[in-house]
C-alpha cells in the first residue's frame, strides 16, 4: 500500500534543566506550540538525567570546560504546526538556559490517512 501525505504537525523534543522548564514551557506555547484540538499548553515532562562535557571552545552554563557534568532535567514534548515551528524554535532559544539545548524534531503523520 502507497501513502502520499503532507506534513501538517511536528513533535519537538528539548532537555532542560529542572529549574528552567517552566518558563520554556511558557515561552513555546505562548509562540503557539502545544495545541491539539480545543486545547492548548499541551505538554508532556519526562525527567532524565542529562550529560555533556564542555569542549574548549564552549561557553557553558552548568559545569566546567572538559569536565563531564551530570544535570537533572526534564524532556519536554508538545506537538507544533509547521509552520509556526520557526517561532517557536526561536523562543524556545531565548527561554532556555544551554549555549546549545539538545532539539529533537519528528514529522507526525495526521490520523486521517489512516481511516
């Protein structure tokens, strides 16, 4: 079976630290992210423990260049238009904390090419 489809929503996916989540939250569904239906701020938090290690050329927020750091956050999800995904990627930047938040994007396929 062939399907032909457009790519009408997103699923982002960010870490952030504990601290800082709600005001990301805000900020993206404030730039029109986390609808779905006749609801809106619809997001999803998983906790997780996150880890990085700063190279020299990095400005780090949490942690010490060239030392592994271990952070409490939470990823957070919420579906988005495509075309406010520009935006809300934006705000999402001014919003968290990290010279470099970790960003995931996946391409939702509509339910109504399913029925």
């Amino acid at each position: 079976m062939k399907m032909n489809f457009d790519i009408e929503r997103v699923n982002i996916f960010v870490t952030i630290p504990l601290e800082y989540v709600e005001n990301v939250r805000n900020a993206v569904c404030n730039a029109g992210a986390g609808i779905i239906g006749n609801y809106t701020c619809c997001t999803s938090a998983t906790k997780s423990l996150g880890t990085f290690k700063p190279n020299d050329n990095a400005n780090p927020f949490i942690g010490e260049k060239n030392k592994m750091e271990y952070v409490e956050e939470e990823k957070l999800e919420f579906v988005c238009e495509v075309d406010k995904v520009k935006k809300v990627l934006e705000e999402l930047r001014k919003a968290h904390p990290y010279e470099e938040p970790a960003i995931e994007i996946y391409p939702l396929i509509d339910e109504k090419y399913f029925i």
